[in-house]
C-alpha cells in the first residue's frame, strides 16, 4: 500500500540528499524509510521528521522502494510532496 503512495506522487524526492533537502525547506509531505537501510543513516532522517511535524512510513525493502520510484537501484528512503 505505501509502495502505491510513492508511485502516485505527485512530486517525488529520493536518496537520502534529496530527502533531507525536502524535509528541510518544509517541502515534503510523508517521508518514506526502508526498514533494511543502514540506520545511520536513516536515524539522521527520522529525528529531522520529527522535529519538522512530517509524517514517517516505513516500507520493508530498500530494492522495492527503489522500484516504487522508478530506478534500477535501492532506495533508502524516498519523500512525497504536494507540488
């Protein structure tokens, strides 16, 4: 089901840059983390979610996120936006 959020986006960010990015000029609406991404990483991400009021989804796999939005490769975390 938040595989079907992500491919219906009406503005996608993805990779761990551009999610933050987002995250960080109030532009994302739901932030979208893979349960098996590296949690150094994906901690620095959920903490900014939270202090910023948006909306964290966990998915179950870094390659399926990666195929939601559409690359060849995985994808630690993807955000959505209303643009």
């Amino acid at each position: 089901m938040s595989y079907d959020k992500v491919k219906q986006a009406a503005k996608l960010y993805i990779g761990t840059k551009q999610t933050t990015k987002a995250v960080e000029l109030g532009m994302a609406t739901e932030v979208f983390v893979a349960k098996d991404a590296e949690p150094r990483i994906t901690m620095k991400i959920i903490n900014l979610c939270k202090k910023m009021g948006v909306n964290v989804t966990y998915v179950d796999s870094m390659k399926q996120l990666g195929k939601a939005c559409g690359i060849e490769v995985g994808a630690a975390m993807a955000a959505t936006a209303n643009e």
